[in-house]
C-alpha cells in the first residue's frame, strides 16, 4: 500500500497514476497527513515550487523541486506535478520509464494534436523526449502510429458511425481477463434469451442508424463464437436484415479456438465478416494451461488454417506478452509460429493486471515478468512485425500495465483494422448493443464525448431491455449531426 497526500492542487488522478508506474498493482491511498508507517508520498504545488517528497514510516526519504511562474496554465500545472513525482521516484527506485510521464491511454494523440497544429516531426518527436522525458524508439512509435492513424481519420465524415456488438459469454474465464464474460456452462439456458434482447436493441438501433453512415461492424465479447451455430446464424442472419453490411468493415472475435468449427467460419463468410481475429495470447502449451485455455497449440495451427481455406483473408491474432511465467525465450517461440502461420494482422498487448481479473486476486501466486524482460519481448515482437512486413498503425496504454509499457496493432498495408483507430481516437460515435456495451456520442464539431451504459449483468440486461433502449431513446443526437 502506498499513501499520497496533496497541498495546493486536486490533481488527485494524475498523482495516483504516476505513482503507479514506479508501484504497480498496489493499493493507493489519499490521506490527510503523512502515515506514521509505510510509505507515502507529498505532491505540492504552493508559493512558485512543485514539489514531490517521499516518506518511509513516518522519516523523509527523499524530496525534488523546480520552481514555477505564477500566470502558469492548468496543462502545466499537471505536468510539473507529475515530473517531481517522475523524478522523485525515479531516484528512489533506479527504474527509468520508457514513456517518462505520460500516463494516457492514447500517446499518440498528442502527436495527432500536435501534427494537426502544423508542427513538424522534428518538433513533436523533441516535444515528447524534452517536455515528457519519452524515450527516443518510443517517440517515434508514437509518431509512426499518429501519421498511420491520420490516414484513416482524414476521410471520417460528420455523419459517420461504427456499431459494436456485445456477447457477453466465454468458455471459460481466462486468469487476466476483467471484461464482462460470463460462462457458458452456467448461462447456456438463456443465451436465446440475452439474443431475443439484443435483437430488440439492435432493432432500435437500426431505426436510428438510418440518419447515418454506418462505416463498421465489430461483434466482441466475451467470445462471439462460444453461440452455437445455430445461434450465431440468428445472430448474422439478424444483423443482415436490419443493417446494410456491404463494403464495410464487418469483424467477428472468433477469438479462442475450441469454439471455432468450420461451420461457424463459413456462416461468418457467407453473412459478409470479412475480419476476423484468431486469437492464440501465446503458443506455448504450458502456458496456454496456466491462464486457463482449454486449447492447444495445434488447435491454433488447425483453426486458422481452415480459416483460410474457407477465403478468409483478414486474419487478426491477438498476443499477450508478460504472462505469468514466460522468458523472452517463450515469446521467440511464439512469434515464430505466427510467422509460419503469416497472419494479415497482429495486436500485441502488455499484460495488465486489472482488478476484477483472477490474476489480481491470486497476485501472490504467480511470477511476472520484470520490466527488462518485457521491454525484450516488446523488441522481439516489433522485429518479427517488420520481418512478416507489417507496420504499427494504432496503439493504446492500459493501468496497471506491467513495466508501463503499450499495446500496438501491426498490419499488412491495407489491413488496417479502422474500427480499432475508431474506437481509440474517438473521432466517430460509435452506437453499442449488449450487455456491459457502452455507447459512445462524439460531436464532430467539438469533439465532445458522451457515454450511455448498458447494465453488465446479462440477467438485468434481459430484464431491463426496454430501459436500455430508452436510455439511447433520451440520450442520443436527434437526427443526425448536421
């Protein structure tokens, strides 16, 4: 547990997250006065002096400083804030974080602002290193995904939109995983139902739509594959009748291959999915048994390949580097099966402990990889991109990310998967059914951002399917954006 205590500012959200990238996945908490054990920490911001101080049972360890002028704006105040802490704790811990003090889900919409106010690669790549203390390779990632991202957002249009669709259930639940899933063992009676319900919202949705442009299609989950056939052909036949689905992006997570069948892949092509994601987090046998995957390597191997001996030709494989107990020797491994497999696409995430998952409650029991070793598997995996001829096109930040490191989308050209740059740049409303499903209401005019929630539980989901639309009835733009 780690206490924090601010004098002069409210930026409570900036200082807990700063610290967390020298602590991860510990408890924070906001005190008063200065605890007589453990450790906390001091962010002060009074007479012309930022300031951090480091505590250890109730004894100052450690203190850094830097003056500032009082006419200073309010994004320098969070800055200023975050590098005393930067510089406090890197002192204290020796650890020199990559992306220095941002702590943002999005680095590289700073380049995107940037880039947009007509400043040169040069400056942004200097803004980021001097102002943020980033290193080098991670600036120019940032830009190299920014310029990638703006090629597919130049041609957004004001009444563009994208739809997500929510299947909440999984076969089994994964030891990282905090998403809204629910098992299918214990849920399997009333999936038709949950169905009956989506079809309802999703009826709705399609009478808005039509004041739009819908641009894509993105069926996630939980894992959209573990329905039946049967049921994914309701749900694709479903989709066919109520929205035009032709000439857009239409993916599927297929996700984990014991509930992919050949069947569930040509309903998929035949109902117009033309992205799919085969998603393997690693292809190491023991591995694949600790997290809890009730697959093997070769059911990989088989699915994608009958993936694309049905036409298939969009292919996404999800990995996940830092999984309990894996060297950068595993994710070599890994890589060279992807390589063999030559997918269309490759996201690669940085394990996140998140608090709802079972690796958070069994935290103690398992060894994860250092910030080295994670920082070597991030190397390897860019490397293997580029050799398989791929390049990053979007990237996002996690908390509680081990080694504070990053997620990032390689693509063939043209594989780009736009409802992820969509989703992450928050440039287009993006209209969401099923339980858990958040909508998300973009102004192309101002960029203002408004969210309508689904209930998670899929019980209330069922229950309460007519307040979920009545939410979106009351809550989104009428008409359209003019």
């Amino acid at each position: 547990m780690i206490q924090y205590i601010l004098q002069g500012h409210e930026l409570q959200n900036d200082v807990q997250t700063m610290i967390q990238v020298f602590y991860p996945n510990l408890h924070y908490i906001r005190r008063e006065e200065i605890a007589p054990s453990g450790m906390s920490v001091v962010s002060c911001m009074e007479k012309g002096i930022a300031s951090a101080m480091l505590y250890r049972n109730g004894q100052k360890a450690g203190v850094w400083s830097v003056p500032f002028p009082l006419d200073i704006e309010e994004k320098e105040i969070k800055r200023l804030v975050k590098l005393a802490i930067y510089e406090l704790l890197q002192k204290d811990t020796g650890l020199r974080p990559q992306w220095g003090l941002l702590t943002g889900v999005r680095p590289a919409k700073i380049v995107s602002g940037l880039l947009a106010e007509g400043k040169s690669e040069k400056y942004c790549l200097e803004y980021l290193m001097k102002d943020y203390l980033v290193l080098e390779q991670k600036a120019r990632l940032a830009l190299t995904v920014a310029k990638a991202e703006e090629k597919i957002l130049q041609g957004n249009q004001s009444h563009d939109i994208s739809l997500y669709i929510g299947i909440p259930f999984c076969p089994t639940r994964c030891l990282y995983c905090s998403f809204t899933a629910y098992p299918l063992a214990q849920y399997q009676n009333r999936v038709d139902e949950y169905l009956d319900a989506l079809f309802k919202e999703l009826a709705f949705l399609a009478e808005y739509a039509k004041g739009f442009s819908l641009k894509s299609i993105y069926i996630g989950g939980g894992t959209p594959t573990s329905l039946s056939e049967v049921q994914l052909e309701r749900l694709l036949k479903k989709i066919a009748e109520l929205f035009e689905t032709r000439e857009m992006e239409y993916t599927v997570e297929a996700g984990r291959p014991d509930t992919i069948t050949k069947e569930k892949l040509r309903l998929m092509q035949a109902y117009g999915v033309n992205r799919i994601s085969i998603n393997p987090q690693t292809m190491n046998e023991e591995t694949l048994k600790r997290i809890g995957r009730k697959h093997s390597v070769a059911d990989i191997r088989r699915v994608f390949q009958e993936a694309r001996a049905l036409g298939h030709d969009n292919i996404n494989m999800d990995l996940i580097l830092g999984l309990p107990g894996e060297t950068p020797w595993d994710v070599s491994h890994t890589m060279e099966e992807i390589l063999a497999l030559a997918p269309d696409n490759i996201t690669v995430h940085t394990l996140a402990v998140k608090r709802a998952s079972r690796l958070k409650e069994e935290f103690d029991q398992h060894t994860l990889s250092t910030a080295k070793a994670l920082e070597e598997m991030l190397e390897i995996t860019a490397a293997y991109a580029k050799k398989m001829g791929m390049k990053p096109y979007y990237m996002y930040r996690q908390k509680n990310m081990v080694g504070n490191f990053e997620n990032v989308g390689y693509c063939h050209p043209g594989k780009e998967g736009v409802y992820n740059v969509q989703i992450m740049e928050e440039k287009q409303m993006v209209l969401a059914a099923g339980a858990g499903a958040s909508t998300k209401i973009v102004d192309p005019l101002t960029d203002k951002i408004d969210r309508i929630f689904n209930v998670k539980s899929v019980e209330d989901y069922i229950a309460r399917i007519d307040e979920m639309i009545q939410r979106k009835r009351a809550g989104l733009p009428k008409g359209g954006w003019k």
